[in-house]
C-alpha cells in the first residue's frame, strides 16, 4: 500500500491544477474542469488533491510570506541600512489591513480551505462507484489527507488573524469564518474562537481515524498520519490544553516504528557535512516530518532571497535583514546549529557591513548544482524537533509541572545539537526564558517567534514585550522599537476588502482600526 500510493502520487505529481485568485471567501476550484463534471473518478481524485499540494507551494504560504513575516515582524532579525524595503511595513510595525501581503496569506488559506471543501464534497459519490478494495484504501488515505490539510490552513488563519487562545474567554473572542461546503453558501461570519478551534480539532479527529501509520514515513513530501499528530500538539500548545499536548506530541517522539528521529549535528554523514547539515542542505533529514516537496522545474518562493540575494551579481551578498546580535548571542561555542545557520560574510553594499548572515537557506545544494536556482528550499512545517519543544513547554506548564520530564525532552534536543554537552535543566522561576531561548535556537526564521510572543502574553520577559536596540548598519526606523506584550498587530488585521465585500459580516480585529 505504501509503495503504491507513493508511485501513484508522483505519475500525477505534474498534473497541477490552475490557480485563479477571485475573492478570499468564495473561491473556485482550481480546476479547469467544469463543476458538474468535475472529481467522478478515482483520476479526477488524484488530481484535485495534486492541485491542493500544489496550493501548498505558494510564496504567500510556507515557501513565503506565512514562514518569514512573522519573525521579521517580531524580534529576531534587522533590516540593514541600504535594503530594498521588501517587507518594511512588517519590520516597522505599520501593517494595515490594505497590506498586500497579508490579503495574499488570508486569500491564499481560504483558496486551500475551498479546494479542500470542493474535494471532501464529492468524495463519497467517487467511492461508492469503486468496486476494487485497494483503490478504496487508497480514497481513504487521500481523504485523511485533505482533512488535514483543511486542519493546517484553518489553523494558520488562527495562529495570525486572531488572539490567542484563553479557554476562559475563547467563547466571547472572534476566531475565523468557518467555510465547510463548496457549492452550499455560507454566511461570511466570524465564528468565536473556541468554535473555530474546535472545528480544526474535528477534522484532525477525522484525519488521525482515516489515516494509516503504516504510511509514515521521514521527509514526506504527502501529509501523513504522523502530521496530523503533530498539528493536533501544536494546536493544544496554542489552546493551553498542556495536556493533550504531551500526549500527541508523544505519539510522534514515540512513534511505534521509530520512523523519526533528531539529526545529528555531531556525527557526520560525508566528511565534511553533519546529517543536521544534510537535512537544510538538501532537505532531507530523519527528522523532517513534513516538507513541501519542490523540484527544479516546480517551485515556490525562494526563503533564503531576502537574507542573502546573492543573484544580484553572483559575486556579493545584499540582506535585507541580517539576525538580530542577541539571537547570535545565545548559541555556545559547542552549539553546532550556529555554523549550520550562519555564515560570516562581507555586504556588498557601500558601507561594507560585515555580518554572520543566514545561510540556513542558501538553497537546496542540488538545485543550485543542477539549475543555478539559488535560496530556494524545500519549507519545512513539521519536525521532530518542535516536537520535543511542544512537550517541554506543555511539562512545564500543566497543573503539576514536571520540569524532570521538560529537561529531558531539552536535553535531548540539545544533546543532538551540540558538538559535546547540551544537557540543560529546567525549573519554575526558569522555564519559560529556557524555554523561549531554545525555540529561538532551534526555530530560527521557521515562522514561530510571532505567535510564541503572542502565546506568552505577559509571561514573558516581565510583561514588557521586547525592544529593538540599532546594530551595525541597521536602518534606523524600527532599530529602536519597543513593542508591548499587548500591542494590537500581534494579531494581524482582516483584509479591508473582506470586510467591505457585498454581504459581508466579517467583523474587524483591533489591528484593523
């Protein structure tokens, strides 16, 4: 089952299918198909969930904007003096609900969100016509797949367009219009924020039941079992439910196959490379548990332009942003992710800055070899890693804490990481900067930072959110922010047009006024 399924997803892999942006909240199915004919088959199946992943590859979603924005915007990297304003409005905190970047994450979800919807509708009439027991099987595992695709977009438009998540308010706050039919209209309503978690919960539920764990399996580039797992720990870290957290994170750290595990960055899988560095220089890595799979000919956005662009000339690197010194600041000289994160070069701008710059994605080493297409890397969105991080902090933060357990699961981690060393111990008056420090280490630039900060609240750092302080070059408007725990545009604002459009009851969020 396993191999078929594979061999049949990559015959189809090319056939992708169209997109055509109209409205956020009322999108067609990319298909060039006609309506009443559309998805009757097992092959029109196939390709409407081909074209579902190839929505995935998006430079408005992991490839791109919903990766990089969020820590741009946060605390963990510079615009340098001499950039070419790409993001600006983000790195200054001046993003208003007219930004094109945030119409596009918000209308390229929903566009997922609807091609799932167009899928789910009719997948029961393409089943009952099916008499071979193996291509059921094979309905069933794509279904479990786009339930949890749905499940990951919904969960992202959570994770930016609204609060954070307090379960004794979630009821009273505004969560996200809930779209669950295609062809049936459906009010452009906001539903509460405990009813639109609740939906994603749903559709993991049904996920985690279709889904077979015989299919697991490392660097997959199809949504298997284990992804739904390891969204279902990520949504319970963000609902506070420490809990459930520990128990799904668990189900992927203690995989019955062992199909998963941390990539060395002390032992060597060529002479010269770790296998932590194989994972981000080919994107390949026992521990990645979901990557939006590129080729040289099918692609996303290139994560890495913005931090390097060295295709200007070939010759000099222009960043537009550089890592922040703190964050540079926290790795130990046994830490072995520094080295496979950053490199130290010279700009070629004017002033000649001079700067551990990010070459985390300088780009997949055979895309470059093959293509010359630099800074293009597969995203990431799921590793075992987060993992790890997920269940320390839930440990910590259950009604009995068991900060023995939250150690290990961090020291487990950093010993993976380190040279030597990285067993590290966590307490109450500790925890959360621990922990917050190890994210930051680890997760760098994987789109995380934004939403930890929101997460935390007044937790953190004494309830003072974060200040900028200007380094070497850094532009001076946004080098000296001080940005409070409470401050409006850690929640994104809905776009305006969505809040105009005819009929619509979308309500606004703070950030919006």
């Amino acid at each position: 089952m396993k191999n078929l399924l594979y061999n049949i997803k990559l015959a189809v892999v090319g056939l992708m299918i169209m997109s055509v942006i109209t409205s956020c909240l009322d999108k067609e199915p990319e298909s060039a198909i006609p309506e009443d004919e559309a998805m009757k088959s097992f092959a029109d199946a196939e390709q409407t969930l081909t074209g579902i992943y190839a929505l995935l590859k998006s430079n408005a979603l992991f490839s791109g904007y919903l990766t990089l924005l969020p820590d741009i915007q946060a605390d963990l990297v510079y615009a340098v003096d001499g950039y070419t304003n790409t993001f600006g409005t983000f790195w200054q905190w001046d993003i208003r609900p007219t930004n094109a970047e945030i119409e596009s994450v918000y209308a390229a979800l929903y566009s997922v969100i609807s091609n799932c919807n167009f899928y789910l509708e009719r997948i029961d009439s393409v089943m009952d016509m099916q008499t071979d027991d193996e291509r059921i099987g094979i309905l069933e595992q794509y279904t479990g797949e786009v339930y949890t695709i749905r499940a990951l977009a919904y969960s992202e438009l959570l994770k930016n367009f609204c609060k954070a998540y307090n379960p004794a308010t979630a009821e009273q706050e505004l969560g996200v219009v809930i779209r669950k039919r295609y062809s049936e209209k459906e009010p452009a309503r906001r539903a509460s924020l405990k009813d639109s978690y609740d939906f994603v919960l749903e559709d993991l539920a049904m996920a985690e039941d279709i889904l077979d764990e015989d299919n697991d399996a490392y660097s997959s580039v199809f949504i298997t079992k284990s992804v739904a797992y390891a969204l279902h720990a990520r949504v319970s870290l963000n609902m506070q439910d420490w809990d459930a957290a520990i128990e799904y994170s668990s189900k992927v750290i203690d995989h019955k196959y062992r199909e998963y595990s941390l990539s060395s960055a002390s032992a060597y899988y060529t002479s010269t490379m770790t296998y932590f560095d194989y994972m981000w220089q080919y994107d390949l890595a026992t521990e990645i548990i979901w990557r939006v799979g590129f080729t040289t000919t099918s692609y996303g956005g290139a994560l890495g332009q913005h931090f390097l662009n060295f295709n200007n000339d070939y010759t000099y690197y222009y960043p537009d942003y550089v890592p922040a010194q703190w964050v540079l600041n926290l790795y130990s000289a046994s830490d072995r992710r520094y080295g496979a994160y950053f490199a130290n070069f010279t700009t070629g701008y004017d002033h000649n800055l001079t700067w551990p710059l990010l070459v985390k994605y300088y780009g997949n080493q055979e895309f470059i070899s093959s293509a010359l297409i630099y800074h293009v890397s597969m995203p990431k969105p799921f590793r075992l890693a987060e993992q790890y991080l997920i269940r320390a902090e839930a440990y910590c933060r259950q009604e009995n804490p068991n900060f023995s357990a939250a150690s290990k699961d961090l020291s487990t981690l950093r010993e993976s990481r380190f040279s030597s060393g990285g067993a590290i111990t966590v307490n109450e008056g500790n925890y959360l900067q621990t922990i917050s420090d190890e994210r930051v280490r680890e997760l760098f630039m994987e789109g995380f930072r934004l939403n930890d900060l929101k997460r935390w609240g007044k937790l953190y750092n004494n309830g003072e959110g974060f200040t900028r302080t200007p380094q070497s070059n850094s532009l001076e408007e946004g080098s000296s922010l001080h940005i409070a725990a409470d401050n409006p545009l850690f929640v994104w604002p809905i776009p305006q047009h969505e809040i105009e459009a005819p009929g619509s009851e979308v309500q606004p969020n703070e950030s919006n006024k």
